[in-house]
C-alpha cells in the first residue's frame, strides 16, 4: 500500500468548525488566531479513503470507467492510471477574520463588502511555510492548477515559489458564493497583481469574459457584476462534477490545485484549515461528499 502526506496550519487552542443553515452553507473562520504552527504526519492512503468515502457510491468514478464499458467496446485511449492530487486551500484571509468575530448566521449579520478578500500577514506566513513541503513533494506536480481568486493565486505563489512547472487558472475552482468575498475581479485587472499568471489569466478572459463569477439573475450583466448572489447548491455542486470532468480529461498524472473550503468539502467531506495541503487519488473524489444547505 502507498502512503500520503498531509501538511496543515492550526490555530493553538482552537479548531476549523463550519456552518450550515436551511438556506446556505459555508465556513465559518476559525477562532481568533493566536499563534500557528505546520504539522504533518503520514497516513495510508487506503485509511484515508475509508475515512472520507461517502456510504453510497454515488455513480462510477473514472478508476473504474473500463469495466462499465459495453462488451466488445474499445477501451478509451484516455485512460491511465490513478491521478495523484496535491489538494490545498488558501491560507487566512481578512474575510476570515472578520468572521471570527461577526457570525454570519446570526440576524443582522452585515457583509462587509471585502471583495475579492486578500490574505491577512498571518495567511502570507502561513503560504510561505508552506513552501519547504511541497518542494519535497515526490513526485512532484505536473502542474499548478488555482482557483482565479486573489487568495488562491497567492497562496499558490508563495507555496510553489521557485516552481518552474506550468501554471493554470481554472474558473470552476472558484469558491461557492457566500459573501462578497467571493466575488472575483476582471482578469485583467487580477493580472497585473499576479503577471506570472498573466497568460492563463488572458485564457480565463477569453473563455469566460470580465465576469466569471456565479452572479444568478445579474448572469451576463457587466452593469452589475458586484451583485453578491449566493450560488445555489445544485448549481454549485454542477459545477463540482464540470471541476472534476476537466481533472479526469487532462494528461498530467500529478497535479496540484489550490482552491477554497467549500470546493474541497464538497469533493472529499474533509473541511480543510487554511494553507492545509493533502494528497488524494482522483477516484477518491465524490461531489457531495460534504453535504451544503
């Protein structure tokens, strides 16, 4: 059996907890930060799954395409073996903290309007601890894949520093709507902080335009495209089968993606704490592992 390397950074003295409401769902911020630490430890990877697998098997995952296929049907000749996925959520950002001290269930809850939220000092240190780990990565990643967020682009930038591999931004690994928070900015204008990523960002535009953010009724509005919308879960979790769709078709075996909590509970149950890094097989991945309201 293999074994897989998880790396993450805590609050001391608290936990990640999440929140979910009969209209919405998403996480909650940790507790106010006191300090915080890396730690990793080695798990077998086959306990992993076991851990997160959802009780019913929902459909056939791409490990096991071949032998749904009709009697006398060619196999694909897209099939491999098992991806291996560096799965890692940004590290702490101002939207967090505000959080930590104003819960967003309670009534009266106003949405501070942090679009597109950065990374505090604390989410910078976090990202850039991260980095002597996934140097050490074997093997390596084939490529970096993030979500278009501010947030993700830099945790990937200080988390992969000194990588020379290609880079890609992929939009349907965006967060879900909750706040304002979520909603992105013209890539253009996301490029000019970011240029490394400049090229995949000049792709995002020419793909899906200045607004590539769910944005419900305001849907291709550019009048409008700061309207926050809360992503319904059914649109959400299409979109998490779309996320998934576009991993199994490409041809890197390795791949690391830096994303957001709801992307990654979604696809595995696991609520992931800022800057955590896990490894998953792709056939280990279920939308709707955790469930959203």
């Amino acid at each position: 059996s293999s074994s897989s390397s998880s790396s993450s950074f805590s609050t001391l003295g608290g936990t990640t907890k999440s929140f979910r409401s009969t209209c919405r769902g998403g996480p909650t911020a940790a507790p106010p930060v006191v300090a915080c630490r890396p730690f990793f430890h080695q798990q077998r990877r086959s306990v992993r799954a076991s851990a997160i697998a959802p009780r019913d098997q929902e459909g056939a995952e791409a490990g096991s395409m071949l032998d749904d296929a009709p009697a006398g049907a060619a196999k694909p000749k897209t099939m491999r073996r098992t991806k291996t996925l560096y799965l890692i959520r940004h590290g702490r950002t101002e939207m967090n903290d505000h959080l930590a001290k104003n819960d967003w269930s309670k009534k009266g809850f106003v949405d501070p309007g942090l679009y597109d939220t950065r990374l505090t000092e604390l989410g910078i240190r976090q990202a850039t601890a991260l980095g002597p780990l996934t140097a050490r990565l074997d093997p390596q990643p084939q490529v970096l894949i993030a979500s278009p967020l501010s947030r993700a682009l830099m945790t990937a930038e200080l988390a992969f520093e000194g990588y020379e591999g290609p880079r890609e931004v992929c939009v349907l690994a965006r967060e879900r709507i909750f706040h304002a928070s979520d909603v992105g900015r013209h890539p253009a204008d996301i490029a000019v902080d970011f240029p490394a990523w400049g090229e995949a960002l000049d792709t995002l535009h020419s793909a899906h335009g200045p607004v590539w953010w769910h944005t419900g009724e305001w849907v291709d509005d550019v009048d409008h495209p700061r309207v926050v919308c809360v992503e319904p879960v059914a649109a959400f979790e299409e979109r998490m089968h779309a996320l998934k769709e576009w991993i199994a078709g490409r041809d890197e075996e390795v791949i690391a993606i830096v994303a957001h909590w709801g992307v990654w509970f979604s696809l595995t149950g696991r609520e992931f704490e800022n800057c955590e890094l896990v490894t998953f097989d792709y056939e280990q991945l279920r939308v709707g592992s955790g469930k959203m309201f």
